[in-house]
C-alpha cells in the first residue's frame, strides 16, 4: 500500500496527471523478446457504428521500429464495432524500452494508449563452439595535416579574390583618371602615339600588335573628333566616310593626306591579315604618315566660336562632374579597404574554425548559456533531509510541491522538500526532491522510477528511451539510476526537440532522495555539468 502511495507522491512532483475514461485497450504478445525479435502490439476499441476512427501509421515506437503495421480487423459486437490494429516491432540493440503513449482519433476527439515496457536481450553466445579473442589495443592514429592544407588554400583563395578587386578598381580608376586628362582628342592620340613608341613593340618583333595599335588611335581620333563609325567601319568604309564628312563640315584637306592614311590602314591589314612584314624604314614612315594625318585632320576641323555664356556652363559641368568623379573614387578607396578588412576577418574566422572547430568559434562570439554554466562559479551545498550533499552551478531554489499531493498521501509523509534550477521548457534542469516517512519500510526503486517516467509522459515527453543500471556514490551509498532520451513538442513553434535525461534514486530507511537532470542532446557542455554534479553526489542518513 505504500509503494502505491510513493508512486503517486513521485507523478505530483511537478505535475497534476488528469486522467480521462479508458477508450483503448493496448496490450502486447511479448515483454521479453532477443535481438531482431517481433514484439506485436495491438490497439483496440469499441465504438458505435457510425464512428470515425483513425489509427496511427508511425515508422517507429519510441526506439522500437516498425516492421509492418496489420490492417485493421473489425468484430462486430451487438450494436458496436470492436476496431483492432496491430503494428509489428522490433529492436537490434539489447536494453530495456518504453514504447510511448499514442494517439488514437475517434470522431476527431484523441485518446491515448498505455504506455509499455519491453526487454530486449542479447543473443547467447556458445563459448565452446566459438573461439573466444582478446580485446586488441588501442592503434595509435597519426595526426593529419590536411587542415593546414585547407586554410593554406583557403587564404589563397581569398587572396586572389582580393587581388582582382583592387586590380579591378585600380584599372577603372586608371582609365577615368586617363580620360580626365585629356581635354581634347589631338592631346588624347598625341599622348597614345607617345605611349605606343616608348613600348618598342615593333623592334621586338611584335609587329603586328603594334600595327593594331596604331591604327586603332587613328580610328579613336577620327570617331571622336570627326564623329564618324571609324572603329566599326573597314577600311573602304572608313575612307569613304571621311570624304562624305570633309565635304559636309566643309574640312579643308588635300587629296595626298587622304591617300596617305588609306595607305597605312591597308598596309596594316596586311600585316594583320595576310601576315605580311613591312621593312624598318616603312614602319617609321607609316607612324609619321598616322601622325601627320591626325595634325592635318585637327587642324582642317572649322572651330566654332561659342558665346561666353555658354563656355563658362560647360566648364561648371565639367567641374561638376569631376567633383562626382573624385567622390566617385574616394567611395572606391573604401569599398577596397571595406573589403580588405572583411578578407582578413574572413581569414581569421577560417582559421579559428579550422583549428578550433566551429561550435568553439561560435559559443565564443555568440556566447552559450550551458558554456556559462559550465565555466562559471560552482555551489557545493546541502539540500533537503535526508540531505542530498551535491554541487551545481547555480544554488537551487526551494519549490513547494506538497499543495499539488492530496490528503491522504500526505497523511503518510512526515517532510517533503523540493529544489530546482531552470523550468519545464528550459534546456537545463536539475531538481532535488527529499521524503520523509512517518513510518519507516522498503521502498521499490524501479517502481518508482517508472512513476517517475510516467510524470515526465503527462508533461509532454514522447518516444522515451529508457535503461536502468545501479548507482553508486564515492562514499559506497547504492541507488539506481535510470537515463535515456525523449522527445518534445514545442508549444510555441510547434517544433520537436530531443532531450537526454538522467534520474537517480536513492532509498533510505524511512526517507527517499531523488535527483533528476535533463538537457538537450548534443549538448556536450551540459554533458560535462552532467558528469561534474554526479561525481559530487553525498548522501546524509536519518539522524546525521
């Protein structure tokens, strides 16, 4: 009668379990089954016949898995239906499971099923017909290299995107300040044939590039100055174009200027096409021909005379744009160094995160509450009575539970104590729990910790995975232990977090100490604080 009443005490801990009208039998062919074995469980109701009911189709139970789900069989009783749905489990790891509660629809309205247990144990090896080996020892593994291969690469990577930009800029910046420069086009093909001579491509043998050159500034110079396709046109084309706009803008220019620039854009097509190789005399008579054809050509242009008026505005839009320009540029000079700086961060980052690891980087910039915990001032305190002696990181505040445990269970209990850090949606908790009895007697742990189970379903937890094993203090006291996994839905977003939970029990004569912990999985911080409080644990006896 007593254990009844403990595993009463133990659900009201830290909720109220509602309990609602039994609406589904749930019961299983096995409890006990080996490795890879079928557990059957069935589900089934009554309901009338005119009802809507909806099984669940999961691919697992918890950690069992789902082998094959059985149609449904349908009984009739009298006026009723009797609705039986089998699923088909399995495990292929050995351990104790519960397969969790499940919803069951009937006219839109849930009802769950019971929650069960299930062994599933290893197969037994025949050692006298298997030859039997030792353990080999641990191989030593040689440390790789390969990371700094990686940020090597990284880092060059990154140098060459940052090497482009500025190569990029820098030419922009080059070719606008070269267009600043010249104001007229005479000074702009003056200054390239100047450029074009001190390159020296043609006694390098390059003489068809230096061809191209040269009659690409003759064609620059007559696009530009006498507005005509010069860059687009052939040859034919070009030197027809310019006989139509001599006459249309009234160019005084003799018939040998004409023929003599015809000349040296056919002797280029030459050499560009039919890969032909003039002497060294004719290459300079040809540079003083193009020379001499864009003087005559500037200087046969009519100048028009505008009004001053009209001169000072240009010359206010000319300084206008150049002032766009020069911010133009100082906005360059910062997006270059904008983009230097963001290189070097990069490549910190890239490091860090190569030698360190990513999750280090990130709890460093971006903090870790369970890392805070972990690294922050610990608390080695008594807590309740019989006393649990336990270090935590933060000192646990008292919570009164005895208000949520009726009259007469409370009638059997002489003291109840309850402390907690964090709450029911945190990502750390740790509550101590202490009772007293006013009559002392045996308690059944494993008992308890299934009520202990259960409390965790009501508030929520799904797909519980659960082991038991013994637990033993430093100072020799024994308990159990009980430690696993589950799942929970959020109720805000509505998104599903798996969660590892440890639950020690401990029983005296007379008084029962319990301490309960859970985190999100993967959290090896939180594992760490785990391990840390565990090894602490003391116990006090009745009357120390």
């Amino acid at each position: 009668m007593k254990n009844k009443i403990l595993i009463l005490c133990l659900t009201l801990l830290t909720s109220v379990v509602f309990a609602q009208q039994k609406q589904v039998v749930t019961s299983i062919d096995k409890t006990k089954n080996k490795i890879g074995g079928e557990f059957q469980l069935t589900l089934k109701t009554s309901v009338d016949t005119t009802a809507k009911v909806a099984f669940p189709n999961p691919k697992n139970f918890g950690a069992l898995e789902v082998i094959e789900s059985y149609k449904v069989d349908t009984v009739k009783n009298g006026s009723r239906y009797d609705l039986i749905k089998k699923y088909g489990l399995t495990q292929f790891d050995s351990g104790r499971y519960m397969i969790p509660r499940v919803t069951i629809l009937i006219n839109n309205k849930p009802f769950f099923s019971d929650s069960l247990r299930v062994e599933v144990a290893n197969v037994v090896v025949d050692t006298l017909k298997q030859k039997m080996y030792d353990i080999k020892p641990i191989a030593e593994v040689t440390s790789s290299k390969s990371w700094i291969w990686e940020l090597l690469l990284a880092l060059l990577v990154l140098g060459g995107i940052g090497a482009f930009v500025y190569w990029y800029l820098k030419i922009r910046q080059t070719k606008k300040i070269e267009e600043d420069l010249y104001k007229t086009p005479i000074e702009k093909a003056t200054s390239l044939l100047n450029s074009l001579e001190k390159k020296q491509l043609w006694q390098k043998g390059e003489i068809k590039a230096y061809y191209s050159e040269l009659t690409d500034i003759a064609r620059t110079y007559i696009e530009e100055a006498i507005e005509i396709p010069a860059m687009e046109s052939t040859t034919s084309e070009l030197i027809e174009g310019l006989r139509k706009a001599s006459l249309k803008k009234k160019m005084k220019l003799s018939q040998e200027t004409i023929e003599n620039l015809e000349r040296v854009l056919k002797q280029a097509d030459l050499v560009k096409f039919a890969k032909s190789k003039p002497l060294d005399f004719e290459i300079t008579e040809d540079r003083k021909k193009i020379e001499s054809a864009i003087v005559i050509l500037d200087k046969s242009i009519p100048i028009v005379v505008q009004e001053q008026e009209e001169s000072l505005l240009n010359e206010m839009q000319r300084q206008e744009q150049l002032r766009i320009q020069l911010k133009k540029k100082r906005k360059s000079r910062i997006i270059t160094a904008s983009a230097i700086v963001i290189g070097v961060v990069v490549a910190l980052l890239t490091f860090f995160i190569t030698t360190k690891g990513f999750t280090y980087v990130k709890d460093e910039l971006f903090g870790n509450d369970s890392k805070e915990l972990l690294e922050g001032e610990w608390v080695y305190s008594e807590y309740g009575n019989p006393a649990v002696i336990i270090e935590t990181p933060k000192v646990l505040k008292r919570t009164d539970l005895t208000k949520l445990l009726p009259k007469e269970s409370m009638a059997l209990i002489k003291e109840m104590q309850s402390f907690r850090y964090g709450g029911l949606l945190d990502d750390f908790q740790l509550m101590v729990s202490t009772l007293k009895y006013k009559q002392e007697g045996e308690i059944d742990l494993s008992k308890a910790i299934e009520a202990t189970i259960q409390m965790l379903e009501s508030q929520g937890a799904q797909y519980m995975l659960v082991k038991q094993e013994e637990f033993d203090t430093k100072q020799g006291v024994k308990g159990m232990r009980a430690f696993g996994t589950f799942s929970r839905i959020n109720t805000i977003s509505k998104s599903s977090t798996k969660y590892y939970y440890e639950i020690i029990l401990f029983n005296q004569e007379g008084g029962l100490q319990q301490i309960t912990m859970q985190h999100e999985e993967g959290d090896t911080y939180a594992n760490k604080i785990l391990e840390r409080i565990l090894n602490s644990v003391e116990l006090k006896k009745l009357g120390e």
